[in-house]
C-alpha cells in the first residue's frame, strides 16, 4: 500500500489515516490535555510535605522580653552606658529579632570583632540565667504540634539565632532536648538568618528531597526572609512574637496565623 492509499483527504482538508479520521483524534487529543489541565489546576496547590524548620523564641517558645532584657544586661560590656544609647540599642534589637544575635553585636559595635564577642558572650550568659530563673516557657500548643507532624513521618528542625550553647539550654529547660530532628544555630549552617543556611541545612541533614517539601515557620522578617531565600513551598509567619502581620507579610510570608497551635490546620492535618 502506497503513502497516497494510506492517506486520503476529505473535503474538510481532514485527513484519514487507516479509516482513523485525524480530525476526531485531534479532538480527543484536545479533550484528554484539557482534562490533564484541569487535574492539574485542581492539585497545583497541594504542598508535598517532608519538613518544616520552626524557629524558636517567638514562634515556639514565649519570649516575653526576655531577649531584650538579656541585652540590656549585656549592653555595659560594649559601651553603651547612657538611656539615650541604650534605647537605640534595644530598638536594633527588635528590628533584628531572628538574626544572629553576634552578628547583632557586631552592628551594635561598628564591626568590632572583639567587642561583639565579648557582648555576644555576656547575652548568652545573662540569656541562661534568665532560663534558669523560668523565664522561659513553650507556647501553647507547640510541643503537640511538634509531636504530630512527627507522628505523620514529617520532619522537624527547631532554628535559632542563639548561640548552640544557649540554644541546649533552652531546649533542656523546656525537655525538648530530643523533640525534634535537629535543632540548628548560626554556628551549625554557616550564616543566620536572613540567609537561607538555616533551612537548607535542615533540608540537607534530614534528607528532605527538595526545598519546595519545606515549610518554614517563624514570627520575625528574618525568618520570611530566609524561608523565601531558600525556596520553601511555604514560608508561614505567626503573631506570638516580635513582628506584626504587615511586617511579615511584607517580608514574604505566604500566610500567618495566630499560634503555632494553628499550624496543623493550615497544613490540613487535623
């Protein structure tokens, strides 16, 4: 059979291949991309979930000024030693809450190494007193929260701009010592907050497949910052600590909540 028995052209400009007429197939070709389109829009929204990266004073753990207020215990030891300056100082710190707290130092001090060392060092102390005195507490609802997305195979890695020391003995006072996957400092992934070293750390060491499985949660700019920076399927922003639903919003949050007790239900497991 010759090409020109196989194919033959109606009046249409159609052509028959075999007896199988293109135009109807064309059809159905249409027909099955339409429904695969539609399948499509219907799922494009659904979040393959392997991990979230939550920080943890504001977000996890009630700060209740007590950051500010280890600042302030430690401002004498760089120099600021007038109201004037110090409140200059504290409203550095609040515009900078997520962030490394050396690398606060370190603006706090012009870039002297020695001086920010030397406050870092004197914040962390007076942070673990403040611990010890039960400063500290867990946010409603977080350690259940904690638990659940556990209990469903999903990976947790609390991330903090403490100092790994600091961080131990904030997760010891609370017994969250083994909670969670990891628990993450600056020190541990390179660079703090607002670069995305903290969640793609958590990301390679749990062996989550890829960064869009990643939700990343937080209550600073700094954490939207670095949860975008580093490519999470979703970068969520809670009011329990020191920014405001503009200011996350601003920063990039796909969504916000109240609490952390809220997050189940954002994530649809409830």
């Amino acid at each position: 059979m010759t090409n020109t028995d196989r194919t033959r052209q109606h009046d249409t400009g159609a052509a028959e291949v075999d007896g199988l007429d293109v135009a109807d197939l064309e059809l159905d070709l249409d027909t099955d991309l339409d429904d695969l389109d539609e399948a499509f829009d219907d799922h494009e929204d659904d979040l393959l979930l392997e991990l979230v990266v939550l920080d943890l004073a504001g977000t996890t753990v009630a700060d209740d000024g007590v950051v500010e207020d280890a600042f302030r215990s430690a401002a004498g030891t760089i120099g600021i030693d007038t109201e004037d300056a110090l409140g200059a100082a504290i409203e550095l710190v609040r515009d900078t809450m997520g962030q490394s707290k050396l690398d606060v130092f370190l603006m706090l001090t012009g870039g002297d190494e020695a001086r920010a060392q030397a406050g870092n060092a004197a914040f962390e102390a007076a942070y673990e007193r403040l611990i010890t005195e039960g400063r500290v507490e867990a946010i409603a609802g977080a350690e259940e929260t904690v638990r659940l997305l556990l209990e469903l195979d999903i990976r947790v890695v609390f991330t903090t701009g403490f100092a790994p020391a600091t961080r131990d003995a904030l997760l010891d006072s609370l017994g969250w010592s083994d909670l969670a996957d990891d628990a993450l400092s600056p020190a541990d992934a390179g660079r703090g907050r607002p670069f995305p070293d903290l969640p793609l750390t958590a990301l390679i060491r749990t062996g989550a497949s890829a960064v869009d499985t990643m939700v990343v949660v937080g209550d600073t700019a700094s954490d939207m910052l670095s949860g975008v920076s580093a490519g999470a399927g979703l970068v969520v922003g809670v009011l329990t600590g020191a920014h405001d639903e503009e200011t996350l919003l601003a920063a990039g949050a796909d969504e916000i909540i109240a609490s952390i007790a809220e997050l189940p239900a954002l994530l649809g497991l409830d």
